[in-house]
C-alpha cells in the first residue's frame, strides 16, 4: 500500500522548495512526481513475493492486479473497453540442449557444453529440433544491406547448413563512419534480423559469436536471458520463420572452432569487416538438439487512460514494460532498475495526470505491456492489434530502465533527431534547465531494445527519453562509471534489486520532464512527424493519409 498521501505531499513540497525545477504551470501535478512515490511502487514491484514478474506466471497475476488496482483508485479508466487488460496470447517453449558437436579437423570432435560455453534453443514450436552433420560457413556479420551495398551471403547458398556470425555490424567493429553508421549499431547489428536473416536465406542453424564490447553485455546475460522458458507470439509461420537452431557461443569457443579450419578468430573478424567480404566454408560440420516443453499461454498489457476533453479519439501514450525475467531456482530476477522504474513512473505519471486541474485536451493513455524482455512481445502485439487506433496515435513516450544514478544536469534522448517530437523535448529541456544529448551508448542499439520499437515501425512517433551521464553531484565520470558498473554487474541479472537505499531522485526529476512533454503534446492540436528522409516517415504518412491529415 502507499504511504500516507498527506506526509507525501508534504515531503514533496518541502523537496520542491529547494528543487529549481519548475513547477508553475501544473505544481500540484508535478509535486505528486517524487523519489517516495517511485520508493513505494518500485519496492512492491520488485520484491521477491512478486518472483520477478515473468510472464505467465504466479508474478504477473500480482503484477497485473497491482497495476489495475492503482489505476482504479487512482480514478483512471479502463483502456480497453470495461477493461484494463488486453490478452496477449503466447508459446511457452522450455528447451533442453544437447551439446554443440563440432566434427572436422585435426583431432577429437570439440564439444560445446551448455551454458559454459554455447547457449541453444529453436523457436520452432515441435517437440524436437536439430541439426545434424550441417556444414559451418563463416558469414561475416550475417548482413545484407542493399541500401550499404553489403551482402555477406553473396555467392553462396546456406540452405540446410549453419552459419556462424559476428555480433553488431562493421560500422562498430572499424569505427569509420563510412561502413554503415560508424560506431551506432544499426539494426543490422541485432541479433534479432542475424537469425531473421540466417532464416530468410535457409540456414538450419544460426549461431552468434559473443563477445562482451559489441554485444554491450557479457556472457551471463546471454546465460540469464536465454535459458528457461521462451516466449513467442503465436503466428501462422511459426516453425518456418526462424532455423531449426539458433544460439550463442562464446569467444574463446569461436577460437577454438576458427583454429580447427586452419585460421583464426582476429583473422575472420578483420576479413568481415571489410566491403566484399565473401563467406567462408570451414570444413567443419555441427550436431545439436533441443527437445522443447510448450504450452500455449497468456500474457496481458494493462491498459488505463485519462480521456481528453477537446479530442479525446485522438491518443498520446506513455509506455513501460512490466515484466522481467522471473526465477531460476533459487535465483529471482527481480528487475528493480529493469523495468520496475518504468512501471513505477507509469503509475506516477497517471496519478499526476489524474490531480490536473482539468484534463488534457487529447486523451493520454498508460499502457504496461508484457513479455518485452522476450523480444518486445507486449507492444508487438498490441502494434498489430491496437486498441486505439495507431493513425490517430499523436506519439508514444517509452520508459525502460529509470535514472538510477541520481539527478544530471543532462538527459539522454535515444534516436534524437529522427523526429519533430524532439521540439517539446528541447523546449521542456531548456526550462528545466537540462541539457539534451543523444543516445550516449549509440554502439549498443539501443533504440531497437525497447518497447517504443513496435510502434516506431507501424509509422507512430516514438520518443525514447533516458537518464543522463553528467551527475549534479559527481559529475560526467562519476555517471559514466555507475552507467558502467550497472551494465556489467546487475543487467539482467539476480543483482538488480530493490534496496531503500536506491536513489530514485534523478528518476523522478526525468519523469517530471516526461509529463511535462507528454502533457504539451496532449495539449496541442499538432501531428508531429518523423523526419523528411526517416526510415519511419513513409509508413507514418500513408497511416494518417488513411484519415485524410497526412501532411
């Protein structure tokens, strides 16, 4: 339960008398945006009754009651009809690896032991899949990019064979600005369009290099986030869609492997990153299995929204993620920073919305959505089959991973300059008396890693709004190193859980930034767009020429 609301208030104003933020347009509203409201819904969320909020699960009943039950009291309505829920149906797929079995060159068959050194699943829904005897062709990064006239699978046909691939793209490997974007990943970059890809040009087996500085993580995120049960949506072509093996394999596995075809790690990743690279056969071939446990199941987003009192069929959302990645035996993955901050500022950001004085003039609507940390699942689900309209969608302000760090004088907006949303956030910025810089991890791809993604893709402006680096009391190093410090010891992992302790000051001064934005655009009758010549603007176009108001 939250504590009580008058000692809150009180608390608050007494912070805001010493906080230059300003507050004279919406005080009361914005004073509801605090460190102990965060405290009081991040401490519930990510407690160990909840197991860590996996899908499907004991966690997310509780998680999806405590967000209802907010949201009712909080007086915000229902966004799906009488409803705060909308069903997301799901595949649960618990698969059991054998060892990867590499055959071929000098000396005994290498053997892969799960977790230690490659991680296997198959998002096919059967009750086996495998490969056997399949011939390993070293592609590169696994990419082809017209548009960067790139083609790692020129010149050879992979149909029933395993391709083994870098991570990221050579953009990051080289640094030069002239190989696809430099140091950003581009979504090339992903593993998710490298299995995509492996698929779409026949590969059984897909299999990924790890290593920690391009992945932007280390191995037991791939050991954490990977293992166990696996989610998917459940579409038509299912079992067609992806190779009958994907995975992981580390570094010093890939040495081991590249040393057996008569070369050597550094001397493959140097060919790859060069333009006209042309896929190595390795004289090798693989064995692999996985016998699946599945079960057809349902997650849910939470839907609530306060509706406008000018153009109320005419949406601005704020997104978070409410899941995380559960229990492995004894170990729960409570997601405090990830994503309990987000859904905590959902709930925040609702009860100020709620405390305005009059409603905003379009409709502004809080939508938790589930299975994010099992490939966007959630926001995927509700992009295919919205329950507001996605033309008449103004913009989507996503919340994943909250300032834990403390306040900055800077905040970081991911994807910054590829929309007109951009103007609130310089606007909101200035008078807050913040800096606004780009994403400051561009190589890690980030901007394809969260929710705001599904909608981007359907053509709706997405803002990823995230903390800054630069700390009032520590400066730009000491939010550096806690950035770092974070990433490598809690991200996705047992770790990242709640203490009273936490500082959550720096959060609720970037989610005050957030209603803020959010409250200016709802306020408005403008249609921000994405930016002439954004990979975004022409699907946004043709959605709202559908409504007659493409501009």
């Amino acid at each position: 339960m939250l504590r009580n609301t008058t000692a809150l208030l009180c608390a608050a104003l007494l912070l805001t008398a010493c906080d230059p933020t300003p507050t004279q347009g919406n005080p009361a509203a914005l004073q509801l945006i605090n460190a102990e409201r965060m405290h009081d819904h991040i401490s519930v969320l990510a407690s160990d009754e909840f197991e860590g909020r996996a899908p499907s699960s004991r966690g997310e009943e509780l998680t999806v009651a405590y967000l209802s039950e907010q949201l009712r009291e909080l007086g915000v309505i229902p966004g799906n009809g009488s409803s705060f829920t909308q069903r997301v149906p799901l595949v649960a797929i618990t698969g059991e690896p054998s060892p990867l079995r590499i055959q071929g060159g000098d000396g005994e068959p290498m053997v892969l032991q799960h977790r230690e050194d490659a991680v296997l699943w198959t998002r096919r829904v059967i009750e086996r899949a495998g490969i056997a005897d399949s011939e390993l062709v070293f592609v590169g990064y696994g990419i082809v990019a017209p548009e960067y006239g790139w083609n790692d699978y020129d010149g050879i046909d992979v149909e029933g064979k395993t391709v083994v691939m870098l991570v990221n793209d050579p953009g990051f490997a080289t640094g030069d600005d002239a190989l696809f974007t430099g140091r950003a990943m581009t979504y090339y970059g992903r593993w998710t369009y490298k299995y995509e890809e492996a698929a779409r040009q026949g590969a059984a087996g897909a299999l990924i290099i790890h290593e920690t500085e391009p992945a932007s993580y280390p191995w037991e995120v791939v050991t954490g986030s990977w293992t166990g049960a696996q989610f998917g949506m459940i579409t038509e072509d299912m079992n067609m869609s992806r190779a009958a093996i994907e995975g992981w394999i580390t570094a010093g596995a890939a040495r081991e492997l590249f040393e057996r075809a008569g070369s050597s790690l550094d001397e493959m990743k140097h060919a790859a990153q060069t333009r006209g690279f042309q896929p190595v056969a390795l004289g090798l071939n693989a064995t692999a299995s996985v016998t699946n446990t599945t079960r057809e199941s349902v997650t849910q987003n939470v839907i609530g929204m306060i509706r406008g009192d000018q153009n109320p069929d005419e949406y601005v959302i704020y997104t978070a993620h409410w899941d995380h990645l559960g229990r492995d035996g004894d170990d729960i993955y409570n997601g405090a920073v990830d994503n309990a901050s987000g859904t905590a500022a959902l709930l925040v950001l609702a009860e100020a919305y709620a405390a305005l004085e009059r409603p905003p003039a379009r409709t502004v609507v809080f939508l938790a959505v589930g299975a994010e940390e099992q490939g966007l699942l959630g926001s995927a689900y509700y992009a295919a089959n919205p329950v507001l309209p996605l033309a008449d969608t103004v913009a989507v302000i996503n919340m994943d991973a909250l300032n834990y760090i403390g306040p900055t004088r800077d905040i970081t907006v991911v994807g910054y300059g590829a929309s007109e949303l951009d103007r609130y956030v310089d606007e909101v910025a200035e008078e807050f008396k913040r800096e606004v810089k780009p994403d400051q991890r561009p190589e890690a791809g980030i901007y394809y890693r969260s929710d705001h993604f599904s909608f981007a893709k359907t053509g709706v402006p997405a803002l990823y709004p995230n903390m800054g680096r630069d700390l009032v009391n520590g400066g730009r190093e000491r939010g550096m190193q806690l950035a770092s410090e974070y990433n490598a010891e809690r991200y996705h992992k047992p770790a990242d859980k709640y203490s009273p302790d936490m500082d959550w000051t720096g959060a609720a001064a970037d989610v005050q930034m957030f209603f803020e934005i959010g409250r200016r655009i709802a306020d408005s009758s403008d249609w921000p767009n994405w930016v002439e010549g954004n990979e975004f603007r022409m699907a946004r176009d043709q959605q709202r020429s559908e409504t007659g108001s493409v501009r």
